[in-house]
C-alpha cells in the first residue's frame, strides 16, 4: 500500500487519513482502492471499534482527481475500456465510486468523517457514508457537478442529508453548504473550531469505543435498516443510474462523458492540430 492513505489503530480507534494535501486530497484510483482496504481492514481487526477518517492539509477533499495522465487523451484514457458507449465508465464507477460508498457505509463499525475546509462534489461520497460527520468551522460542502452536465456525484446522498428542497438547491445552483448549515440540516453532528477539530473528533470516537462493540454494531445497524426500509439503496441504485444516463448524454452530444472531460479533449484537439 502506497502512504496516499494512512492507517493506524490507536485505543481501539482506526485512523485512516487522507495523504494528498498537495492536490488537496483528489481521489485518483489509487487513493480509492488505498481507502476502501483501510475500511475492509478495520471491519476485519477485532481491536477496532471505531473508524475515524480525516484528511491532511486545508481541505478534505476536491473530489475525483480529474487531471489529465501525460500523453493521454482524457482523463480515463489510462483504462482499458470500450470507448464507443459508457460500459467501461459504467462498470468502473459502478464499482469504484458507487460500490465503495455503499460499502463503506454498510461497514459494521461505528465510523466519524472529520472535515476540515472544501469537500468537493466526490468529497462527498467519502463523508456522507460515515455515521457521524465532525466539521471545522471553516469547512463547507458542494457538488458543483451540474456544470459538467451532470446532476450530482455517483452517490445520491443529497436528498437523504438535505432534504428535497434543500437538496434541489445545491444541485440547481452549484453553491456551497458552510459547516453552519449543514448543521442546520442535520448533515453534519458538531462544528468546531478549526485548531481543535482533530482533538475533538477523537475524544467522540474515544467516548464511542467506550462501549461494547456489539450493541454499536447493532445500534448502526437499526438505523440503517431503517433508511433501507425506506427504500434508500433502490434509490440511490436509480439515482447512480440517471447519473451513468448523463454521462451517455454529453458522450452523444460532445464526444466525452462529461462538459470537463469535453474541455480537454477540445484543449488537446487544439493542441494536436498545432503540432
Ligand atoms: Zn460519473
């Protein structure tokens, strides 16, 4: 495993942090299969009782890392899929965006998201499957991906986080949430101050490992399976689908999956007919 994403156990307490503050902790492929072993671990290890994911440097997240590889076309263009339709966009995202969130999510351990500064449209997907959401005073929330023609990141959380209203909102104007309000909300636990917001992530988690692990497993676990009663995973499976259904849509209309991806291949276009 690389050191993008970090893991320790202390006083029963798995410290996963994301280690890419350098691009302020975009997810490239990588970093999302360093991630999703983290939790798989921690479920496995009997000495963790709780999962704490943090983040290094300023911001969360900026979301998926949407640079370019040297000498490629687009930012996908390192995988090896069938470029004429979205099956390999499908069967990637379907796997490493909307599986990993579902299954972090479905982890048996109590987990705390700890969000400090921007947390950027597939931030979200990282936080909201934790069970509790501890943000710094200065951290705030967006999914901007309407700009992309897109209605919203591969996990459909909005609705259930927000609200309808609320939800509509941030997808129809790409604005962001601040910390403040998505407290408001009842999408994120506590707010503190910056300085302090390791400390008191982990005194939360250390008041949560205090108790018996089975009756947190289970205390989860009712909660969950009321939101699945509701019907959340057949939404959020539709949802991830009208996603994949705009990817196809920019594919007919500007020969790439998305209004980004759209930019720089018309970029590389430019570039190609200079050489
Ligand atoms: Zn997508």
């Amino acid at each position: 495993m690389s050191d993008i994403v970090q893991y320790e156990v202390r006083d029963q307490i798995a410290v996963i942090t994301l280690n890419r503050p350098e691009v302020h902790n975009a997810q490239n492929p990588e970093l999302l299969e360093d991630l999703d072993a983290c939790w798989t671990r921690a479920a496995k290890d009997d000495e963790v009782k709780v999962i704490l994911l943090q983040a290094n440097g300023k911001n969360f997240s900026a979301g998926h890392d949407l640079a370019v590889p040297e000498g490629k076309k687009d930012v996908f263009a390192g995988f090896d899929w069938d470029t004429r339709g979205i099956t390999g966009q499908y069967l990637w995202e379907q796997s490493h965006y909307f599986e990993y969130s579902r299954r972090w999510r479905n982890n048996p351990k109590p987990s705390i998201a700890v969000v400090q500064g921007a947390c950027i449209a597939a931030g979200l997907m990282l936080c909201w499957p934790c069970d509790l959401i501890v943000a710094s005073d200065n951290a705030w929330f967006s999914d901007p991906t309407i700009v992309m023609g897109i209605a919203g990141v591969e996990y459909h959380g909005h609705t259930w986080e927000l609200g309808p209203r609320k939800a509509k909102q941030m997808l129809f104007t790409a604005e962001k949430i601040t910390a403040q309000e998505a407290a408001k909300l009842g999408m994120v636990n506590e707010v503190v101050p910056a300085d302090e917001l390791r400390d008191y992530a982990y005194k939360l988690a250390q008041k949560i490992a205090a108790q018996d692990l089975f009756s947190l497993m289970m205390a989860k676990r009712v909660v969950n399976q009321t939101m699945d009663t509701m019907g959340q995973p057949a939404a959020l499976q539709a949802a991830f689908d009208v996603h994949e259904f705009q990817h196809a849509q920019c594919l007919i209309r500007s020969g790439a999956t998305s209004a980004v991806l759209t930019r720089d291949v018309s970029r590389l276009k430019k570039s190609n007919e200079k050489s």
